[in-house]
C-alpha cells in the first residue's frame, strides 16, 4: 500500500502536475494541502477521471485539504480537529480508506512570531497532540500526514541561519513534534533514512530550488502496527522541478501486506483461484439469476466498531463508527454483487439459544461496550431505511437466519451469498452458495466447496462434526482431548460421520458431549424469516436517516445513489 502527501499550493492552477504525478506514482492514498479552492470548484470530475475518488475540505484563497483514494472512495471519518469549535480554518480531515485511518493535516505556519498566528499554531498543534492520543488509545492502524510546518531538527534545513526565528524552527514547534513522536508514532522518513539531508519544500525566493536550499516540513507518522509494515519511504523530489511546480515535493511511503497467521494467507491464494476451481455450469446459472445476498450483521458491525475511532459521533454525542462503517460495507457489498435482496441476519444478545442452554460454557465471557450495543440496536433499523430485510428473533443466532435463508433460496433453485467472518458459515457452501469471508482490510475470499476442502480438509456438510472433534476456543466448545484440526480431518476423511467415528470406538467416552458440540455447531435452517422479494434500494430513505445522525458524507453519497437509480 503506497501512501502519499502533497502540498499542491492551489489544486486548479497545478492541476496537471497533479494529474502527472498520479498517474507516475499510482499511490493508493494521496493527501494534498493548501487547495485554495472552495469545495465548489474542488476538480472532483478531473480526480475521478484519473481513478481516484476523494473526500475534501476546502477553503477559499488558502487552507483546504482532501483525501484521494485510487479506485475507493475514503470514508469520511472527521472533517475538522477537535477542540476548538470556532475554528473554521479547512486544516484537517481524516478518513479511513482500505482499513487504515488517514489523518490529512496542513498545521498552521505560525509567522510572523512570536504573535497571535504563533500562538494559534502553538494551540492547533496542542488539539493535535491530543487527538493524536485518542486515536492511539483507539488502537487502529493510523497515518497522520501532511505538511506540519515544522522543521523537526538542524538536519531537516540547509545550512542557514536566515530561518532562525521563523516558527517553523521555533523550540515550542519542534517539542509539539517530539511530543507526537513520543505517543509511539514513526516519522516514516527518518525510520527509514536517518543521517540524509532529505527536504520536501523549496522556497521560491532566493533561488532556492536551484541551490538544494531546502526543509524538511512534510512528515508521514505511522502508528505502531503500521510501523512493523513500513518497506520504503522516499520524496519525488524531480516534481518540485517542473514547470508551475508547487513550492513542495511528495512525500510517500510503501506499506507491506498485513501480517497474518498462515491459515489466512492460504485463504487469500484460495481467493485468487476460486473461480477458476468452479464449474461453468455453475457461473451460468449465477449470471442467469441475480444471487441472494445475506449478511452476518454482528459480524461486520464489530470489526466496524473495533476499525474505525470512537471519535465519531452523532449530533446527540452517541458513537457512529460501527453505523458508519458497516453502512460502507454493506454498500460496498451491494455494488460488487447486485443481488436481487439483502437480507441482515443479527443475533439476540440479550436471550439465551438452545446452545446456552446445552452448555453453559458456550461463547462464556463475551463482554461488549455499551457503545458497541447501542449501535448494534440502532443498525436495523438503518437496514430497513435501505429497503433491506432484517432477521432478528430470540433463541436464535445470526448464523440460524443465514441457514434458513440458504435452504430457502435452495428451493427456488437460486444461488445465495453468505458474507461473515464467522467460518462456522463454510458448512453453507456449495456449488450454489458462496461464503464471502474478510482475510484482511478491504479484502474478500470467495469460499466455496473447493475452498473448505482445501481449507480444512472436510466437505462443507462435515464441518460441525469437523468443529465438533477439533473444538472451537471463540465459542469455548473444547473438542476432543488432544485431537485438534488435522487430526479430526483425518478421521472425517476415514470414518465420514462423527457418528461412524464414535461407532469405531474413537473417543466413545466423549460421545454425549461430542454430539452436543456437534449440535451446537450445526447452524438451524428453520428460524423464522422474513419474506424475501426483489428488492429495490431506497437510498433517499437511508439518506435522510443519515443526516439524522450526523452522517453527511455517507447521506450524499446515498442521495447520489438515489439520483442514479
């Protein structure tokens, strides 16, 4: 992943050096400064011609930020630093674009000094610290980039002492910058090229640009886990040299993939080659009849909740990150597959099932935030103002609404999509239903029969008695004594049945509880549904809601949806 910054000094008059620079470096994320333009005439046509969709701020004659993001659109997460209302000055926005949070600052330059536009530099980057805390405390991965107007050492500024008393230089700058560093960012340049005089803007007085006579002002901070992930980080310093250049250079990094357990690398290989492994009576009959999409809404609303800050809020200071992001998902997952119907299956947290009552251990020790439930009550109801379906009863869990759905559509002979990131749902796939399983940000495996061989060795009908044997430590279900997954592979393999396992004498004296973890396992077709027609989206439901809550980036990409339709 190829993150940028760049101070473009007036997007429209740098226009096609911009445009140059995208199509050269292909960065997935570019965050530019200084637009100088209003949001009105933000060049969102010429950006998206390019391939890159954007979210922005603008401001007129200077300020003015924006997040690009090459072939996705960033989910606006933030559009000003927090504390201090009054400040209307367009200097930060903050999205989350492919599973990492991207904070876009342009910091106040701060001269003449000392003075009050000092002291309002002093006092942004005091609110920036702070914000900069919670999103650590938050956990998520995280870039706060941009142009700080800080010059962090001697050995970020040609020799000189013409800068002595601009702010850029001043020790109140540089200690705000040390106190950042100090929560555990990474300055992305300087972990990577730590003795090189590297700059990022010239001046264009005194000729400057000629004389290498440079600072080093533009700065990308990696959170921790992105940190481990940090591959390359460079400045396009021959930008700075073209004609009608800004004053300033990109600045990037390059991020290695995620780092998973192998279970999760093998899943992605399987992605890749899934379709390829399906039969083409199969695809027929997919391209025929549009497919049932439905959707374990627990699932995706935590990892929503644990993805994004919690310093997304409503108008009356409840959370919104889970709405917001699963919201992006589920319209992400409409426009990829154009199923004929969502329905959103949601577990019951506050009922027990019949797995509770078989065994008292079953998904023991769960403790959710409050933050997280209330949001979990509210998203329904945002489904239903979508025109989508919910599933949601009492002594049911989600998965027992996707099996009831898969067996329904069965019968119509249709073709079902099943998306969670629970695999008890593998024992759904089939040559006509197809599991849509996260393995990492922004990314779907497509699991179907060939998948859940190669994954675990069994066919789709055998992974309870797969997770019966093998056990399952998220729900606490412990398995049979010192077996684990290769091991009840191989006797599923041999024997077919749990049941023909216990006939041969394996493990007879765990019978009753093997059978019992069995049943916990096997997802139950019979829970009630809804009706399950053709549906027709009503984005200018779903709008209205939004802005209700706050939601407005999300509200007029769904009005633009409507208006489309």
């Amino acid at each position: 992943m190829k993150i940028a910054t760049f101070n473009i000094n007036n997007v429209n008059k740098r226009l096609p050096n911009l445009l140059a620079w995208l199509r050269t470096a292909k960065p997935q994320v570019a965050c530019l400064q200084e637009l100088k333009s209003t949001d009105a005439t933000f060049p969102v046509a010429a950006l998206r011609s390019a391939g890159y969709q954007a979210v922005w701020r603008g401001e007129k004659s200077w300020n003015g930020v924006t997040i690009l993001g090459r072939g996705v659109e960033p989910v606006l997460t933030r559009s000003e630093l927090p504390g201090d209302p009054g400040d209307s000055q367009s200097r930060y926005i903050e999205a989350a674009v492919n599973g990492v949070l991207i904070g876009c600052l342009y910091a106040p330059n701060g001269n003449p000094q000392p003075g009050p536009k000092f002291d309002y530099k002093l006092a942004w980057l005091e609110r920036l610290i702070r914000h900069a805390a919670t999103l650590r405390k938050a956990g998520v991965p995280a870039v706060l980039i941009g142009d700080y107007n800080i010059v962090p050492t001697p050995h970020d500024i040609y020799p000189t002492k013409s800068y002595d008393k601009d702010a850029l230089l001043q020790p109140q700058s540089r200690a705000a910058f040390v106190r950042l560093i100090k929560q555990g960012w990474t300055d992305a340049i300087r972990a990577l090229h730590p003795n090189e005089r590297i700059y990022t803007f010239w001046d264009y007085m005194r000729n400057r640009w000629p004389r290498d006579a440079g600072l080093r002002i533009d700065h990308i901070l990696l959170s921790p886990d992105l940190a481990t992930r940090l591959k390359a980080s460079g400045v396009d310093r021959s930008v700075r040299g073209k004609p009608s250049a800004s004053d300033h250079a990109p600045v990037w990094v390059e991020l290695g993939p995620v780092k998973t357990p192998r279970a999760a690398r093998s899943t992605r290989g399987i992605a890749k080659t899934a379709g390829k492994k399906r039969g083409t009576a199969s695809r027929s009959i997919a391209r025929k009849r549009p497919p049932l999409l439905v959707i374990d809404g627990d699932s995706f609303a935590h990892r929503a909740y644990h993805a994004l800050p919690k310093t997304i809020l409503r108008p009356d200071g409840k959370q919104a990150g889970a709405i917001l992001g699963f919201a992006n998902m589920l319209l992400r997952f409409y426009q990829a597959e154009a199923p004929r119907a969502v329905l959103v299956a949601w577990d019951t947290l506050n009922a027990p099932t019949y797995r509770n009552k078989l065994f008292p251990a079953y998904q023991s020790g769960r403790k959710f935030d409050a933050a997280l439930i209330e949001q979990l009550d509210a998203l329904p109801q945002f489904v239903a103002s979508f025109g989508f379906a919910n599933a949601k009863a009492p002594g049911f869990e989600a998965d027992d609404f996707l099996a009831a759905a898969v067996a329904r559509e069965e019968k119509r002979k249709g073709t079902v999509l099943v998306a969670s990131g629970d695999r008890d749902t593998f024992q759904l796939a089939s040559p006509m239903n197809t599991i849509l399983y996260p393995v990492r940000a922004g990314e779907m495996a497509r699991i179907g029969s060939a998948e859940v061989r190669e994954r675990y060795g069994v066919e789709p009908h055998q992974v309870p008695d797969f997770i019966a044997l093998r056990g399952d430590p998220s729900d606490k279900l412990p398995g049979a004594p010192g077996l684990g997954a290769e091991g009840a592979a191989s006797l599923l393999r041999k024997y077919g049945t749990l049941d023909n396992v216990l006939a041969a004498g394996r493990y007879s004296g765990h019978a009753e509880k093997l059978r019992m973890f069995r049943a916990i396992a096997t997802m139950n077709p019979k829970a009630p549904l809804p009706m399950l027609r053709d549906q027709t989206p009503t984005w200018e439901k779903a709008a209205a809601l939004a802005k209700t809550w706050g939601l407005n980036q999300l509200a007029r990409r769904l009005e633009k949806l409507g208006r489309a339709q």
